[in-house]
C-alpha cells in the first residue's frame, strides 16, 4: 500500500513540475496539460452565466474577470497538488497517516515549519516541499509581468485602430475613412503594423493561450475583431484596387491567418490548411455590398465592381473566416458586422462612426 501510496505521490508530484516548467518557464507552446484543464474549468461558470443574460455589455461584464480568475485558480491548483504529492511521499516513506502527512507536507510546502518529522527520508521530503512552494510563486510573480506586458502591446494597437475603423472596428470602414481623409496611401503603414503585430500576438498568445481570453478594456473593442477587421480591409483593397501596392496588405494577409492557425493549434481547433478561392464563405453577397456601398459612400475608389470584386475578395477570406469566426464564438467576442454568430443570439454592434461636420463658410 506505501508503495502505491509513494508512486502516486510521485507521479502527482512530477507532473505537476512538468506543468509549471511548460506554463511559467519554457517559452513554447505544448498540448495541453493541467493548467489548461483548470482554466477550462474555470471558464465553464462564467460563461454558463454570460450566455443567459441578454446584452453584449452585461455579457462582457461577467467574462471580464474570467482569464484573471483562471490564472489565481491555476496557482491554487499547482499548490494544493504539490501539498497531496508530497503528503502522499511522506506517507510512503513513515508511519504517518495521510492526516500528519498532509500537515508535515503542508508545513514545509509552505514554508511555516510548525512540524518537523526525525527521519532522513520525511527531511528529505520536507526540504523539496519547501523549495517547492517559493519557487513556484516566484515563478508565477515573474510570469504576470511578461503576460501583462503582452497584453498591453495587444491593446496599444487595437486602441489606436479605434480611430481608424470604428467600434468595433469593421474593415470597410478602415478604407471609407482612409478614403475620407484622402490617407489611402497611409494604409500600407498600417498593413506594415498589423504584420508585425499579427507576429507578435502569434508568440506571445500561443506561448500563454489564457491572453486569448483576455478582454479588452471597453466592451466595443476586442483584439480577434481587430485582427478580421485589418484582414477584410487588406482583402477588399487587393480586390478593388488591384493597381496599388499589394506587397504590404498580401503581408498583413499572410501573417493575420498565420497567427489565427498558430492560436488554433493551440485550441486544438480543426481547419482545412489549404482552402480553394472557389469554397463558400458564410459572409453572404448582401453584406458584403452593404460594406462595400460604405465604402463608396466615402470616396473609396473602385477599379472592379462588386461582381467582379467578389470572387477576389472570398479567395482572400477563406483563409480565415472559418478560424475568426470559431474563435470569435468561443471567447464571445463583441459581434462587429462581418464576424459570424455567437454561441446565444444577439444583435450586431453597428461600428460608431464620427460625423464629418465641417464648418459654414
């Protein structure tokens, strides 16, 4: 009975280290492992809750501590581990009974020194208990930095495209106020940003997949809506106006739906990796020409029709509608136009524009 007692504890211990180190220290992404099973677990009663009130507001309300929640759970949850690993080796190798072993591993993994065991082999034990406990904090005080940090190069970006495409953002609106403020050939600077960012949010969410559940800070803006936002805005100008530059927005393009297969993997959320132009988009053809009537409303000019636009424009979103719109339903994302459903039904947030008031005389 020891023995198996000393097996589990060591299995319990050993697996947990091997969670920490891929959580906190090897900066990579792995398949998911305890934590990752915690935080789902955490996440299920907040969205049980969201999905049952009516507004997108009070829906982000809820979810809003949820990827925070799941973090500090996370480090309860590594703790309190250790403590029954290391219960359960003292337990093996003494006469303790699981109730002293816990008190005995839960002194040293702590740090309190209340017990103390007189055996070489419960010392033993005690000593990488009390290692254990400062080290894993430690761990876990040096990882919120690095996260948050990530988190706010996140939202710099996605605060200043507030300015340049509504909110929520929605591509065509990237090129009706280009087009308005006559910034169209500013765009290949932004396609330039999002590539670099797209980069960026592709190590560091991938790295820690909790920031994937990382809320912005105003309901109406949300960084995977971004991200569609810049990628339809890319796509309708390659379709449009093929004779501007197309190095910069075939970039953005690129890198936008790299990312999002990067984050997937993650997710462990299937995709076809090589999508046909021809494949049907669940963007219907009247969406698409209430976006592109914005557009023009704005001065954006157009060297094909609509007819002739589409099929370049749906070869360009099959390869990432299937992804943003699967991602944008499980971290329920504000639901900007072009962004598919959601997991309850609601209404689609219409992007505030400004008005363009000029004065008289």
């Amino acid at each position: 009975m020891r023995v198996l007692l000393g097996i589990a504890g060591a299995v319990i211990v050993l697996g947990i280290f091997s969670s920490v180190l891929h959580s906190l220290v090897i900066p990579r992404p792995t398949r998911p492992g305890f934590s990752r099973y915690v935080q789902r677990l955490v996440q299920w009663p907040f969205r049980l809750v969201a999905d049952r009130l009516p507004s997108v507001g009070a829906r982000d309300r809820v979810l809003a501590p949820m990827a925070p929640m799941a973090i500090v759970v996370t480090l309860i949850s590594w703790l309190v581990a250790f403590l029954i690993g290391y219960a359960l080796l003292e337990a093996a190798v003494s006469r303790l009974g699981l109730r002293e072993a816990l008190i005995e591993a839960g002194s040293s993994l702590f740090t309190l020194g209340f017990a103390s065991g007189n055996r070489v082999s419960l010392n033993v034990i005690d000593f990488c208990a009390a290692g254990t406990g400062p080290i894993v904090i430690g761990l876990q005080v040096g990882y919120l930095p690095a996260l948050y940090g990530a988190y706010q190069r996140r939202e710099t970006e996605v605060t200043l495209l507030q300015a340049r495409a509504g909110s929520p953002p929605w591509g065509p609106e990237i090129l009706a106020r280009y087009a308005q403020v006559d910034l169209l050939d500013d765009l290949t600077e932004l396609f330039r940003n999002w590539e670099r960012w797209s980069a960026g949010v592709s190590e560091s969410h991938t790295t820690y997949p909790i920031l994937i559940h990382f809320r912005s800070p105003r309901v109406s803006r949300n960084w995977l809506i971004a991200l569609l936002a810049v990628l339809d805005a890319a796509a309708l100008q390659l379709a449009f106006t093929p004779s501007r530059r197309q190095a910069e927005a075939r970039m953005a393009l690129r890198a936008g739906f790299v990312c999002l297969r990067e984050i997937a993997d993650t997710e462990g959320i299937p995709y076809d990796r090589d999508p046909h132009p021809d494949d049907v988009l669940q963007l219907d053809y009247e969406d698409f020409l209430r976006g592109v009537e914005r557009m023009r409303s704005q001065g954006y000019p157009m060297e094909r029709t609509p007819q002739e636009a589409w099929p370049h424009f749906r070869g360009w979103r099959v390869n990432y509608e299937p992804l943003v719109y699967r991602l944008a339903r499980d971290i329920e994302a504000v639901p900007a136009p072009w962004s598919g459903a959601r997991r309850t039904e609601v209404a689609t947030y219409a992007p505030l524009t400004p008005i363009d008031r000029r004065p008289v005389g």
